[in-house]
C-alpha cells in the first residue's frame, strides 16, 4: 500500500480528534484509532466506502516507519478471522478498523480521551 484513503466522515472526525486532544498529525491519531479497534474482538461491519471529500495518508506516514509490524497485525487478524491475506484483505481490513477505531475515539468523553491516548503515547515513547 502506498497511499491510504479515508472518507469524509474520518477526514471530520480527525478535525474533532485534533483539536480536542492537540495532536497535531493525522498519522499518529489513525495508528491510534487502528489499534484500538483491533484490541476489539469483534469484527467491523462490512462498508462500501466513498472517498469522495475523505483525504489521503501516505502508507510509511501512518505506519511511523513501521510498516511490517502494522502489515503483520492485519495480517494476525484476518487469520483469525479464517480470512484470507492478500493486497486487498490487507487494504479492507485496514480500512474497516481505521474507521472504527475513529469512531470510538471521536465519541470517548474528552478526559477518557486525552488520558487514553496521553498513556499510549508514552508508552511507544518508552517502548
């Protein structure tokens, strides 16, 4: 993957996200929000999405240079949903879980919020 597209919903939620937390990068908040959702056991609905008005991420941007570990985690993950791993499971299953993972993050109360994502922080800062 190279460049990742989100819709205009996820484009909106990160303006929210942003300036409710002050983070200021995209990138740090959709790893966040990929995480989250995918520490959820179940499975995102299914979405045809329009990315019309969404933006676009580049691929190494997001993944802060790591872009093995976060292939391997959606790869994990299908897996265990008896998926199949290729290109386009990969894409979807990203994209189902990015958006999601948003969603939760956009409706946590502000204090949950900033003190959820203040702990992960530091710790990728440690780790």
């Amino acid at each position: 993957m190279e460049r990742i597209k989100l819709n205009v919903a996820a484009r909106n939620q990160l303006v929210t996200l942003k300036r409710r937390t002050g983070i200021e990068h995209n990138n740090a908040i959709c790893r966040h929000a990929l995480c989250l959702s995918l520490a959820n056991p179940s499975i995102p609905p299914s979405e045809n999405f329009s990315f019309n008005g969404g933006i676009e991420i580049d691929w190494r941007t997001l993944t802060g240079g790591q872009d093995a570990l976060y292939h391997n985690l959606l790869a994990a993950r299908l897996l265990s949903e008896g998926k199949r791993v290729n290109d386009e499971s990969i894409r979807q299953t990203f994209l189902l879980h990015v958006h999601r993972g948003l969603s939760y993050l956009v409706s946590s109360r502000d204090s949950d919020l900033l003190i959820e994502m203040a702990r992960s922080l530091v710790k990728m800062d440690m780790g």
